[in-house]
C-alpha cells in the first residue's frame, strides 16, 4: 500500500497507529493527518530514536499494511 493510500483512510488506521504507537495521542494523529514525515517526526519525539529508525519503523507499517491487504484481496478472491 503506498502512503497515498494510507494517508486517504488515514482515519481507519488509527486503532493499528495507536496500537503501534502508544504514546501517539489522537491529538497527534490528528494533527499528523497521514502526512508520513509528520508521523515519523512525531515518533522521533515520542519515543526519542533517531530519525532512520522511526522511517524503518513507519516503513515497516507501510509494509505490513500492504501484505495485509494483499492477503485480504487473496481471500476475497477465493
């Protein structure tokens, strides 16, 4: 799923954002509104990582968003 997408149902991964990032407040994610430098700025904040680690982690979102997706679509097309 690229960040276009994700940043388009920004809303609906806010439970998955959340339980990720924990100390992300709905404030934050509200404030964050899918832009993906925003979140990863945020996390550094948060969490006090260097900024490579908080895009791998993002990255890394990214990337299980999407094979959750492609799993979803393989079962609907069974």
């Amino acid at each position: 799923m690229n960040w276009d997408q994700i940043e388009g149902k920004w809303k609906q991964f806010g439970g998955q954002l959340k339980e990720k990032w924990g100390k992300l407040t709905d404030d934050d994610l509200t404030t964050i509104a899918g832009k993906r430098d925003q979140l990863v700025g945020k996390i550094q904040e948060r969490y006090g990582i260097a900024k490579d680690e908080a895009e791998r982690q993002v990255n890394d979102f990214s990337t299980a968003l999407d094979q959750a997706d492609t799993t979803k679509a393989r079962r609907v097309g069974h």
